[in-house]
C-alpha cells in the first residue's frame, strides 16, 4: 500500500504541470508542430521534454490523446480540461502500470495497478485509494489481499485468481472468516486484528480439532480438543495449554478408557484430581506436576483393594468398600511406621512395620481371642 501512495504521488508531480490550466498558459512550449492544437486534433512539444498527441479543445487537451514526459512516464487515455478523465493506461519507467477508469486526474472507478515486482492492485477505486478488489499484493499468482463490497476479506496464496492458502471466505482482520494453511489445516471462526479471538474451530491436517475459545491465536478459555485416535480433552486452556479444570479421556493405544477429571497446570495433571482406569481402578487425590502425592495413590479406594496416604503421612492400604477401608491398613504408616492393620479372618496387627511387614515390637489379636505380643521379624512372631 506504500507503494501504491507514492505511485500516485509521483504521478500526481509529474501531471502538476498540466493539470490545471491550458498548457500555453503554464509551460514554455516549442509549439504545435503539427494539426490543430486549438480546437482539433494535434502534436504539441514542449521544452521541458513533454509531448502530447490526440485531441484539444479550447487549448486543453480534451478526448483522447497521448501524453509522454523527459522521465518515461506516459499516459494514453481520455482527457478532459488536461486531467485524466475516463479510460486510461498509465506507464512508469521503473515497470509500474495502471489500467484502468480516471476521475479528476485521479484513479478513480475500476482499474489495475501493476508494479514492477509483480504486486498487483486490481478492483475499485476512489480519489487515487483503492477500496475493494486486490488492495494488496498480487491477488492472481502470489500473497495478496482481496476485499468485497460485502466486507469479505480474502488474504493469503493465490493462483489464477482462486485464493488457495489463506482467508478464503469471510473477514478473517476484524469479523467471521475461514483461513486454510499451506500444511493442510483450517481455521474457521471469529478474528480481531487478524489474529484468532472469540470461538472457532481449528481442524489439523492430521485429523485432529479444536472447538472452543481463543484469545491472540492461542487456545484460550472453555475448548474441546479430539484427536484422531478419539482421545479427548475437555475443559480450560490459557495460552494454548491445558490450565484449570479439565477431562482428558484415552482413546484407542495402551491407555484406552482411562481417564483424568481434575485440575491442571500448564498441561500436566496439577490439583485435586481423579483418575480412573478402564478396569475401574482410582487415584483419587492431590496431583503435583502429573504424578499423584496424596489421596488414592494406588488401585480402588472406592471399592476394591487400593493405597491412600493423607498430608500426615499416615498411609491406608487394603480392601476398600464405599471409601471405606474394610480390610489393610485402617490407620497410621502400615509400610515403614506404626499402623493398625486387620485381615479379612478377622485378626488385626497394631505395632511396627517395615518394608511392608510386621517388624519391630507389635501386636496381633485373632479373631478367637488369642493374642501374640512382642518382637516381630519379616512377619514372623519372634518372642514376647
């Protein structure tokens, strides 16, 4: 688009000198070497090494002729009162060229600018601007940007005058729009200021999507993204990554069914959380950087055999039924530490533990009475 102002400066110089007035009034002329240069058709050179050819009237060039300047610019058009009015084709020396309508010496109507490194400005034009069609870059065979009387703003690769890579439909700087990439994938959704904002959909050209919210091109907010092995995650992204509260289902591979529902901290499992294996196993607790510290560490503690340790370290392993332990380790540290531990024939160890087992000073009541207190080694009672 600087381009294009500074072509319409420099021609708007190079016309100054004739576009106002009869030229017998504002030039130092070598005359009217041939025809009628009044009223008529004629040649008129002048000393500055401008020549027109073509039709006068009164003295000004009027209807259509052809203006060539010292710098190799040259105009070939219609011409009324000495300005470009009508039909026209402008001509630079530097390769530059428009074609096209002219209004009060100005591009103005449909036309085409084409520069020298083959940028091309094609559609609608108004005081010297260009307002719909091809405002920038080259909207046949290259990157251009192309806009329509309706607000539709077409940005990207072109070939043949079909857009291939980029806004392919709708408004994709400030509005509803469809942008295609060159590595197969699709956006289409809200923009601002050119970037993704508000909802979209984001397909990959692997197969993958993304349904949600965006903020600056980055997923951002409520978002459901699904991979083409039907994995899923459901729930909040910030900056493209998975922040806040969110599900994240397995699909087909070694983990299909599993899930994780809970908190998350730049894409890992971080928070209270909940993770559930197809066969119904749980980790059920608080999760630091995607591996589980308290809670359900291991198995069912739901129903069904499982581990759970809580902040005082204390750690509760056995046979769980309603979130509640029915058989292991009912109370205190049953690994390396003092605990209680009941067995499902009805005994119960309250002592030592180390490694797993009963070491160290204990006692273990069965279920008839009977009751072995003393030193304890690898889970064989030893001495009293």
């Amino acid at each position: 688009m600087k381009k294009l102002i500074m072509l319409s400066i420099l021609c708007a110089l190079t016309l100054s000198t004739y576009s106002q007035s009869k030229f017998n009034k504002k030039s130092k002329k070598e005359g009217c070497i041939s025809g009628d240069c009044e009223n008529g058709q004629g040649t008129y050179i002048y000393t500055d090494g401008k020549k027109y050819i073509g039709e006068f009237k009164d003295g000004y060039w009027n209807g259509h002729g052809t203006a060539t300047f010292a710098s190799g610019h040259k105009y070939v058009g219609e011409w009324k009162s000495s300005e470009r009015n009508g039909q026209g084709t402008d001509t630079w020396a530097e390769g530059d060229k428009y074609v096209g309508e002219y209004k009060n010496d100005l591009f103005h109507g449909h036309g085409t600018a084409t520069f020298a490194d083959g940028t091309i400005n094609k559609g609608l034009w108004e005081d010297g601007e260009i307002l719909l069609g091809c405002i920038e870059g080259d909207c046949e065979n290259g990157q251009g940007t192309y806009t329509w009387a309706d607000g539709t703003i077409n940005k990207g690769h072109w070939e043949n005058g079909e857009l291939q890579i980029g806004c392919i439909s709708g408004n994709c700087v400030n509005g509803q729009g469809t942008f295609t990439f060159i590595s197969g994938s699709k956006y289409e959704g809200e923009f601002k200021d050119s970037l993704r904002n508000g909802q979209g959909t984001f397909t990959y050209g692997n197969g993958e999507n993304y349904v949600g919210e965006w903020k600056d091109d980055n997923k951002n907010g409520q978002g459901t993204y699904t991979w083409a092995s039907g994995s899923k995650y459901v729930g909040e992204y910030k900056v493209g990554d998975y922040n806040g509260q969110g599900t994240y289902t397995y699909g087909k591979g070694e983990w299909e069914g599993d899930e994780y529902a809970g908190e998350y901290n730049n894409g890992k499992w971080h928070g209270q959380g909940t993770y559930t294996y197809a066969d119904g196993t749980l980790e059920k607790g608080l999760w630091e950087n995607g591996e589980i510290l308290l809670g359900c560490i291991e198995g069912d503690c739901e129903n069904g055999q499982g581990t759970y340790t809580w902040a005082d370290g204390t750690i509760n392993k056995g046979l769980w039924e309603n979130g509640e332990l029915q058989i292991g380790c009912i109370s205190g540290n049953c690994v390396n530490g003092q605990g209680t531990y009941t067995f499902a024939d009805g005994g119960k160890y309250v002592g030592k533990f180390k490694d797993d087992k009963r070491n160290g000073q204990g006692t273990y009541t069965y279920a008839d009475g009977t009751i072995e207190k003393g030193l304890w080694e690898n889970n064989e009672f030893m001495e009293e």
